[in-house]
C-alpha cells in the first residue's frame, strides 16, 4: 500500500515540502493511534509509509531554502516522531517483562541473570 497521494504516483511530480509535511504528521499521528491501540499491522503500514515519505521529502528539499511554515511543520514531525519512538520504547519494554513473567525467565543473557548463573 502506498501512503503517496495519488498525484504523485500518477504523474511523477512531487508535491510542495510543505503539503508532504503536513501527509508526515497526519500519517505520525496515525502511528500513535495504531501503537495505543497495538495495531501491528497498522504499526507496519505506517512504517512504510514513513520510508516513503521521507524520500519524497528528500527529493522534494533538495536545494531549497525553507521558509518559516516549512521550519514549523518539519519541528512538529521531529516532534511527533520522538513522541512515537518513546512510547514504542516503552511497550516494548512493558511487554518484554510480561513476556519475562509469563515464562518465569530469570534473564539468563542479561547482566543480572549472568551474574545469578554463576
């Protein structure tokens, strides 16, 4: 599935850094809706079209100078895009000690597990 509108995809041409900024937060927004949720499939769609947006991004800023809106929009993606990375860090962190109380792991490749083993 493709998150590039379909002006894009249909005639080549790359739309204004300001309006593929605006796609990013929309599309970061709906990433943390998909991780509250735990919507894995959703989580990988975003993630995609993350990639694809950057590089639309990347084509689109080559050798521009960015004007005040374009600077606000891009802090809000940085922005948004960290919020997502913490809370992505921690599920992941809560769901590996679920993980660790469900099997009655005691870490043994972790630093404390190796230090109990001996």
């Amino acid at each position: 599935m493709s998150f590039l509108p379909p002006r894009i995809r249909q005639t080549g041409k790359p739309l204004p850094l300001r309006d593929t900024l605006r796609q990013m937060l929309a599309l970061l927004e709906g990433e943390r809706q998909a991780l509250a949720a735990l919507d894995l499939e959703r989580i990988l769609t975003c993630a995609d079209g993350k990639q694809e947006l950057c590089a639309a991004i990347e084509r689109s800023s080559t050798g521009i100078d960015l004007d005040e809106e374009c600077r606000g929009l891009l802090d809000g993606v940085r922005r948004l895009n960290e919020i997502n990375r913490k809370l992505r860090n921690l599920i992941a962190s809560n769901m590996q000690a679920r993980f660790t109380a469900l099997t009655g792991s005691i870490g043994i490749y972790s630093q404390a597990g190796a230090a109990r083993a001996f």
